[in-house]
C-alpha cells in the first residue's frame, strides 16, 4: 500500500469516529483500522478511484464483520424456563451454571460510555432498527432481538473476540472462550436426563475446584409442565 493510502485510511478512521461515535465503543480505532486494511488494502486502485464515495466503509466494514469482532456472552434471569432447558441444554442431558451477577466480572466497564465487558437486559422489539448502521446505538446494535425471543429473557454481556483465552476452530464460527473467576459460579444445576457418568466427571471437578459452588439436581415434574430442583 502506498503513502497515499496510509494517509486517506488513518483520515478516514477518524472522521467516521467523529460521526459515528457509538463506534468507538464496541471497537479500538487501532482495530477497526486494520480490519479495514485487512478488507479494503487489496482493493486500494478502485477505491482510490471512488473515494469521495465511499464515506461510509468504515461503517459498513464493521456491520459486515461483527461478528468476527464482537463476541456476546448470553445468560438467562430465570433457571426454571423449560423451553431454555430444552434449546441449550441438549434436551435436559447437559447442566445450568449459575452466575452471580454482583460479581466484579460481570461489571469491567472501561468508561461511563462504555458498550463492552458488562452485563445489560437485551431489549426486545416488533420492528428492526432503521437507521443506518453509523447511527445506530450500542444497545441497537448489540441488545435488540425480536419480540418473539422475549421467553428467554435474556441478557447479555459484550466483549472484543481477541481478548478471548481460548478459541475453538468449527465449521462456521471459531467459539472464543474467556475465563472467569471460581468467585462468580454461585451455582450449577445437573439435567434431568444427564448421563450418570457426565454427571459424576462434572461432581468430581465441582468437588475439587468449586467447593464452594451450590449443586442442584433437576427433576422434570410429573403433575405440572415446570422443573423442580433439589439440592445435593
């Protein structure tokens, strides 16, 4: 890439910053910056031909690659919805964890203005967002879902894909894993039909690193449509 380039990219950076603000809370100038390099270098003869049109890349770089960027860590108010159970929980064969959500992990705002690495209700609507992606809240863009999600009564907390511990390579989207303390677990849940086996392995890692963590058994009830717990 030639000097002109680097000087039309670094200026661009900073005025779709100035306009679109909300952007500089999801996303690093730095970041942003070479995600658009990575996307938009090889292609520098066209735009350098079309520049003037193209106020709005930086914008649309980041729509198109959200999800490359942003990772959404998804929990629920309510351990007792049999619907959540049934969706994430492999049909009652898998477990619950159980967050406390005072915990300091779950509150690591950088700023007052801050989008990233703390805990927010997601927000549902009947209608999508209509404006542009550039002016487009953080809560539109990270916390609105379709009234018909609102049985999951969810919430979510944002963070930066490369400042995940762990990544796992899949077919369509690598899984970013990124630790937490033991102080955050309050409790864990086993399924309903959770395999005995599943089920003494995870005992016997609760009983040696989370001993402090309450255990529940799930029970699915035989008179009403809800699940019941006792603990162990």
């Amino acid at each position: 890439m030639d000097e002109v380039f680097e000087s039309k990219i670094k200026s661009l950076i900073k005025t779709e910053l100035e306009i679109s603000p909300e952007l500089s809370k999801l996303i690093s100038p730095a970041q942003l910056e070479a995600l658009t390099r990575q996307n938009y270098g090889q292609y520098w003869p066209e735009i350098n031909k079309q520049f003037s049109a193209m106020g709005g890349v930086v914008a649309q770089t980041f729509d198109e690659k959200s999800n490359e960027i942003i990772g959404v860590l998804s929990l629920t108010e309510k351990n007792s919805n049999l619907l959540m159970w049934a969706h994430y929980v492999r049909s009652h064969t898998g477990f619950c964890i159980g967050f406390d959500d005072n915990n300091p992990f779950f509150n690591q705002k950088r700023s007052d203005r801050d989008e990233l690495y703390h805990l927010r209700k997601v927000e549902y609507a009947k209608d999508r967002p209509t404006k542009r992606v550039m002016e487009l809240t953080g809560v539109e863009l990270l916390l609105v879902k379709s009234e018909d999600w609102f049985y999951e009564q969810e919430w979510r907390m944002c963070a930066v894909l490369s400042d995940s511990n762990r990544v796992i390579k899949v077919d369509m989207y690598p899984i970013h894993l990124f630790n937490f303390p033991k102080s955050a677990v309050k409790e864990v849940i086993l399924g309903a039909r959770m395999e005995n086996k599943k089920k003494d392995q995870l005992l016997n890692v609760l009983s040696s690193k989370y001993e402090n963590v309450v255990v529940k058994q799930a029970s699915i009830s035989p008179t009403e449509f809800k699940i019941e717990f006792v603990e162990l």
